[in-house]
C-alpha cells in the first residue's frame, strides 16, 4: 500500500531530523596549507592534499532533562560502538513499558554523534513528546574509519538491543531496556546518511533472524542519503562532480560499483529485492527543496513495486528553507 501526505506546517519531530541532518553536514570541516588546491567546496571545503577535520561540537552527559524529566545513560557494546538510552518519566509504575525507538544520526557518515549536544536535546523531546524509550546510536565515522564500518557497528548495536529480548541470551541485559522496552514495539530510525543506515538494516533484518526473533514493526527514513550515476548525470556541473558524489567518494573510496554500489543505490542492477525489507511499515519522508528528494521518490517508487508486502507512506513537506541549522 502507498499513502502521500503533503503538508506545510511539519511537526516539531520532523523539523527536528531535518534540523539534525542539516547540522552534521555544517560541521564538517577540512584543513589545508594554502599550497593546497581545492577539490571540492562542501562549505568548507575539501583540499587536495586529503587533510580532514570535523568542526567544534559540544558533548553533553547523561542526566535527567529538566524540561521534559526524560532520563539518558550510556552503554557500551564493543570496542567500536554505544548507544546513549533514553527513558521517559515513569507516570505509572516501576514497570511502565514503551516502544523502542532505534535512532541513527546523519552527517554523510563523516560527523556527528550521538552524544552531540543537539542530538541530546532532540532524543530528550522526542522521547517525552512520543513517548518511547530511545537508543541512540553511535558508530564509527568515515574517512577515519572507511565505510563500511558505520553499517557494521549499526548492525552490531541492533543486534545488541534484540539480544536484550532474547531471555537465552547470555549478554548483560541493559535494565532500562529489560524491564521498560516493549520488543513488541520496536521502530527504527534516522536521517540523511542516517536513513540510508536505517535501510541497509531493515534489509539485513529482513534476511536474517534477529536475537530473540525481534521484529522491527516500522521504519521511518528522514531526508534518506541514496544516489545513483543517473542522478549524478543531472545534477553535476561541467566542472564538478556534485556534493553528494564526492561525499560518498570520502566515506567510502573503495566502494564496489561506486556511486551505483547497492548500499548506496538500493535499486541498483546487483541490488537485493525490496521486497524483503524486514519492517511491518515504512514511512519516508521528504522535503521539496531538498536536492535528496528525487532519489527518495525513487526509492519509494521501487519499494513500492518491489513485491514489499508492508504498507509504505510517504510524508514530504512543501517549505523547510526558514529551518536553519
């Protein structure tokens, strides 16, 4: 089933991931001799000697959010990656149950965390407003580390969480998760490169068992990161190569099939069918002026005739220029 909702007053919780994406991107930030010559302008810019370094950001603690009363801890599950929990204020009794919601954050694989101030601020009104307990994960980011490490960790984290479901599993339950997370009521979410995180997890889920045979009853992919050389053909200069070719060039420079690689083009020629896409319900939302949106109309279209047996909206809003990040 495919549902379109346009609407020009977006909630808070969108205007939040669009927010959010449009931040990470904003951090990134190179450094160069001035003998260097510019490849690439990302505003900043990327030079050609290869030198790279992420902007200024501010990472907060845990606590319990004054404003909202929701409570946040951090917990790791390897050398590589952690999530930071977030649970909303207890209304009923000690074993109040909520949805899980899975969050990854965006920054084209290459910033952001979830321990950034911003993303804090968000999953503390989102977890209160829709009130769902939070996992917010952090992953290793590119060039640092060269996709596709940010998908391993994200698996490795999503597993972790199913893990807690599963009563033969031999893992130190999280109590938070244990004794509040409804496992029946597990979403998955993200934006930007984050949405494109989102995807190749529901694919995974979608092929593989998961821990405890956790099932992800929806996914909502904000402003996804998906490209393709069709796309690239129309949106680059004569000059140069668009922002999100060279992008995804830097989070992963060894990509098989480039900008058409399957984790980067779901509806690439070697891609897996969509239609085993592991969630009961998708939506995708997008935004009109945002250079992104062709190919997330695309990616719904396929979804769409891919034999998906959930139910697929999409929800794209018409004005986002007065958001600034």
């Amino acid at each position: 089933m495919y549902v379109s909702h346009l609407d020009q007053r977006p909630s808070n919780v969108i205007i939040s991931m669009w927010n959010l994406s449009t931040f990470f991107l904003s951090q990134l930030s190179i450094m160069a001799s001035q003998e260097d010559e510019v490849l690439f302008d990302f505003s900043p810019e990327l030079y050609k000697s290869g030198k790279f370094e992420r902007g200024p950001k501010k990472f907060v603690p845990t606590n319990e959010d004054k404003e909202t009363g929701v409570s946040s801890k951090d917990f790791t599950i390897s050398q590589h990656a952690s999530v930071r929990i977030y649970l909303p204020k207890l209304k009923s009794n000690e074993k109040q149950k909520f949805p899980v919601l899975i969050y990854y954050h965006g920054g084209g694989f290459c910033a952001g965390s979830a321990f950034q101030q911003e993303v804090h601020c968000y999953m503390n009104i989102i977890a209160s407003q829709a009130n769902v307990l939070v996992v917010s994960v952090e992953y290793r980011l590119a060039p640092d580390y060269p996709m596709p490490a940010s998908y391993e960790d994200s698996w490795n984290a999503l597993l972790w969480i199913a893990s807690n479901s599963d009563k033969n599993s031999k893992i130190e339950k999280e109590p938070w998760l244990l004794n509040h997370g409804d496992f029946g009521k597990v979403f998955i979410t993200g934006d930007s490169a984050g949405a494109n995180i989102v995807h190749i997890m529901v694919m995974k889920a979608g092929a593989e068992k998961l821990p405890g045979d956790m099932k992800l009853f929806g996914a909502i992919l904000c402003f996804p990161y998906f490209w393709s050389s069709e796309i690239e053909e129309k949106m680059k200069t004569p000059d140069a190569n668009s922002f999100y070719y060279n992008l995804w060039n830097l989070a992963y420079p060894n990509a098989p099939g480039g900008i058409d690689c399957v984790l980067f083009s779901p509806w690439a020629k070697d891609a897996p069918g969509l239609h085993i896409l592991g969630c009961s319900k998708m939506l995708v939302i997008l935004a009109e002026k945002d250079i992104l949106r062709g190919a997330g109309l695309q990616y719904v279209e396929e979804v769409k005739k891919s034999g998906f047996k959930g139910k697929v909206e999409m929800y794209e809003i018409l004005e986002v220029d007065f958001i600034k990040a």
